[in-house]
C-alpha cells in the first residue's frame, strides 16, 4: 500500500524565517572631534587671557626646529637624531643669552633707552608740524589740528614711559618664550608610543594643524619682513646719503621695521608712519620722500604677500584686516598679533572638513 504525502507547498510561498536583529553601533567619533575643537579653541583664548601667547608660539617655533635639524620638514637640515636636534634647540638660546649678557653688558637698556629717545623724538615733531611746514601750507591746516598734535604727543610720551618698565616684562617674556622652546622641542623630541585612542589622536590632528598654520604665517612673514627691512635700509643709509640726507636713529627705525612687519598689515602702517615722521623732522621733502619710497616698497610687498603669503593660506587681505581688527578690539594687542595665525588655524580645519 502506497502512503500517499501531502502536497509540498511552492517553493515561492515558503516563508523564509525574519532575520535577528542587529544591534546599533553607537559612533562616538563626532562626539570625541567636537571635544577635540573645544579644547583648542580654550587653548588658543586661554593663551591670549592669560597672556601665554609668547609660550605658544615658541612650542610652534621649537617643534619646527626639531623638524628641520632632523631632516624631516620641507626645509632639509642636517639630519641630527630627534633627541640631539631637540637638545640643541633647548642649549642654544642659553648660550647665546650667556655670550650676550658676557659680551654686552648694559645693551638692552641702552635699546631701550633709545626707543624712549626715538618716542620723545616723535612727539617734539609731532608738535612742530606747523613750523616745519611751509607758511603758505600751514595757514591751510584746520585748528581742530592742534588738539589732536597734543593727544598724540602725550600718547608718544606715555608710550615712552611705559618702556621703563620693558626690563621686567623682557625678561617675563623670555622666560615664557624659552618655556615654550623647550616644550616645542621635547614634543617632537622625545618617543612617542603610537595610540589608538580617539581623543589624544584628534588632538594630535588639531595641533598638526595648528602648527601648519603657523609654519605658513609665521614664517613667511618672517622672510617679507626681512626684505622690507633690508630695503628699508638701503634706503636709509644709501640712498638718501646721496642726496646729502642724513636720518637720526637709523639702527632703531631698520630694527622696528623688521619687527613691526611681522605683523601682517598693520605693522608696515606704524613703521611708514614712524619713518615718514622722523623724515618731516629733518624736512618736508624728505619726509614726502620717505613717504613715496614706501609706498612703493610695500606696493612690492603686497605681491611678495599674495605669492608667498595667499598662496598657502587662500586668505586675502581683508580677511586678515577683519580678523585683526577683531582680535585687538577684543584681546588688545597680543589678539592683534594672534589673530592672523588664529584665522589661518580656523581656515585651515574648515578646509580640512571641506566646508570651504
């Protein structure tokens, strides 16, 4: 006898049982980035509240040291071992301030004391405009022009006042300095243990960035400010000699103008307006020629600027005007100073992130 079986069921209508639920893998890589930005960001404000921004740019400046004496930025050095190139960088600036102080005993106030010479300098011209002026111009100037020659004098003069005390904030400013020096230097000096952790690898990220930026800003303003100083001084000690021009405190204005270009934009107006004032001292003509002669240059510079300086950051002029003028209505000077890097920092992450 034959059993007979039940129909088997189509094979479309076989009901395949609901795959398991898989469980939901909460990301913390967003949350940890955001932290990441929040520490750099009280990192670059606490530097500038708690007046710290000396100590961080010399670890910027330190670390890239290092690099470069190990052969391994884009500038080839001599290819010393991390831990000798990190030794030289931290011995070096102690030497040479013993050399200095050994050999030059007295040469800082006597820099100083020529700065407060130089202001006093300033604020005498700056009161006798009138009578330096010819009298068919000076008739011409309005009298509200008095009041502001005084403001400026007297700003001049407290100026000079307060470099009495630049002895104690020197020194302050290059224990700070060295601080920094050597921290910048023992980060990429000394071994480090490769990490998985997120946290201490984005902020490896974002101080890479940071440092980036500073490499670009820092020192191509660094190579611009030298080539305004240089002409500067050709200026001052050959060309104007030639015409029988002979400038009062030439090492003091060629120090300042290098100085002062450091600072982006702002700090070529205080050198022009510095050298263009000791130049009406002496005369009018030599004042307005002072005054031709750097608008050229730095006409030059603006080109130098946008190659060297644009070119890396993709920032233009008056994105840096804004963001200094930001920057020192907020934190005063040393905001106005940081404020280049700062922008090029913030610009630099967006681009990373691809929102610019």
């Amino acid at each position: 006898m034959r059993l007979i079986q039940p129909p088997s069921r189509p094979m479309s209508k076989q009901i395949s049982p609901a795959p398991s639920p898989k469980p939901i893998a909460i990301s913390i890589a967003a949350p940890i980035k955001i932290a990441s930005y929040v520490l750099a960001f009280l990192l670059c404000v606490g530097t500038l509240v708690y007046g710290l921004l000396p100590g961080l740019l010399a670890v910027c400046l330190g670390y890239l040291l290092v690099v470069a004496l190990a052969g391994e930025g884009r500038i080839r050095g001599p290819r010393l071992s991390p831990a000798l190139a990190a030794a030289v960088v931290v011995l070096l600036p102690l030497i040479g301030l013993g050399v200095l102080l050994a050999n030059a005993k007295g040469m800082a106030f006597g820099v100083v004391g020529q700065y407060q010479a130089l202001l006093h300098y300033l604020a005498s011209t700056v009161l006798e405009i009138r009578q330096k002026l010819p009298a068919d111009l000076a008739i011409h100037l309005p009298d509200e022009l008095t009041e502001a020659q005084v403001w400026l004098a007297a700003y001049l003069k407290s100026k000079a006042q307060a470099l009495t005390g630049a002895g104690t904030a020197g020194l302050h400013g290059f224990l700070l300095a060295y601080v920094g020096l050597v921290v910048g230097a023992l980060i990429k000096g000394t071994f480090r243990m490769p990490t998985s952790a997120p946290l201490r690898f984005e902020i490896r990220m974002r101080a890479g960035h940071f440092i980036e930026a500073f490499r670009q800003i820092v020192v191509a303003q660094f190579w611009i400010a030298a080539v305004n100083a240089f002409f500067t001084a050709v200026f001052l000690l050959a060309v104007l000699p030639l015409f029988g021009v002979h400038m009062p405190y030439i090492a003091e204005l060629v120090t300042l103008t290098f100085f002062a270009g450091l600072i982006p934009i702002v700090g070529n107006l205080i050198c022009n307006s510095v050298i263009t004032l000791v130049g009406v001292s002496v005369s009018p003509a030599v004042g307005l020629a002072c005054l031709v002669f750097l608008i050229l240059i730095h006409k030059t510079e603006y080109i130098i600027n946008a190659k060297i300086l644009g070119k890396q950051t993709n920032t233009a002029a008056w994105e840096l005007l804004a963001a200094m003028f930001v920057g020192e209505a907020v934190f005063g000077l040393p905001g106005l100073v940081a404020a280049p890097l700062y922008y090029a920092y913030a610009k630099k992450e967006l681009q990373v992130a691809r929102l610019v």
